[in-house]
C-alpha cells in the first residue's frame, strides 16, 4: 500500500498574525514573512510578561507604552 502525501494544513492563528509562516533553512537561518519588530509589538500587546506580574507598578508600565506609541 502506498501512503498518501500529508496535505499541509494552515494553523489556526490570531487573527493579527494572518499569513506568518517561518522557515528554517539548511545553515539554521530563520526567515519569517513579518519582520521582527511586529513580531514583538504583538506579543507585547497580547502575552503577560511572568516577570512583570508582581510588580504593583504594572499598570502604570503599560500606560506609559500606550502613549508613547
């Protein structure tokens, strides 16, 4: 029996993160469709930082990221 090639299904992803696929090429060199810099911003906007969390002065961080932007 032959076995029938794997489909390669799209992830399910954040809705922000629409069409971002990496790859990692024979030397190991990361590539990616979305630069690093809105890589960043997103997981800013949307992952809690576990060292950040105890501090009582969180909201005021966040704030303040808010408006510089």
């Amino acid at each position: 029996m032959a076995k029938k090639p794997k489909k390669e299904e799209t992830p399910k992803v954040h809705k922000d993160l629409e069409g971002f696929k990496m790859n990692i090429n024979s030397f190991g060199e990361i590539s990616s469709t979305f630069s690093i810099d809105k890589l960043n911003e997103f997981l800013n906007q949307n992952v809690e930082d576990k060292k950040l969390k105890d501090r009582d002065d969180l909201d005021e961080i966040k704030e303040g990221k808010k408006k510089k932007k």
